[in-house]
C-alpha cells in the first residue's frame, strides 16, 4: 500500500516558470519575490496556526490596507467597532483577538493623538514570514 499524498506532492518534480524558483512553495503557496504587501500577509496568515476567529480578524484588516504598500490609510481605518462590524463579530470577542494578534506580533495598533479611533497595521512574526 503506498503511502498518503501530502499537499507538498503535488509540487515534487514541478518545475518553476523561467526567472522564478519554487523555494517559496509551501502548502500551495507560491510567492514570487515581487509578491505585493497585502498578499504576502494573507499568505503568511493562511498559512499559520491561528484560531480561526483571528484569521478572520487578521484577513479583514488586511482587506482595508493598500496593496501595494501594506498600509491601512487613516481613511480606511477600521477602529475597533468596524473591525467588530466588518467580521460580524462582538466588540469584546474583537478587543480580545486584536490583543492576540498584537501579542503574537501579527499587527500593530495604536491611537493617534487627540481621537479616541484606534489605528492598526499588518505585521507578519519573523518566524513565519513567506520566503520569496
């Protein structure tokens, strides 16, 4: 009996398209060096061992930012009660994981000065970071 494929069969003896490699191959992801922002953190959370809530929570902040540059402008900013609306979830279930993926080092929050709007910005942890 032979054994069980795994995603990563699929890939085995694959070649790369001309000027690319597979090295950034990893459960189906294939992520040439050129990958904007946005897409590298998308991939890098599919790809992560979060609860589901906070991939729900990280893949909607990640859908307010620019692509090219990463960033979430001031005007798409969410605050917390966006987020909440945006993910259908509740404001206290929202607080709880945007803490979790600070403390997990997948965003960065703040307040900007004289507003009480909550600002937020995508980060992917070292050790699960994409290669290219």
């Amino acid at each position: 009996m032979s054994p069980t494929p795994t995603p990563a069969d699929a890939f085995k003896g694959r070649t790369a398209p001309p000027g690319r490699s597979l090295e950034g191959v990893t459960v189906g992801l294939y992520l040439p060096a050129d990958t904007p922002p946005r897409f590298r953190y998308e991939a890098a959370v599919l790809r992560s061992e979060l609860h589901p809530i906070a991939r729900l929570v990280a893949l909607a902040l990640a859908t307010m930012c620019d692509a090219d540059t990463g960033d979430i402008p001031a005007s798409r900013q969410p605050g917390v009660r966006g987020l909440a609306l945006a993910c259908r979830l509740p404001g206290a279930t929202t607080r709880h994981t945007l803490g979790e993926l600070e403390r997990l080092g997948w965003i960065h929050r703040g307040q900007a000065p004289g507003s009480d709007q909550a600002w937020f910005a995508l980060a992917i942890p070292p050790a699960t970071r994409p290669t290219p």
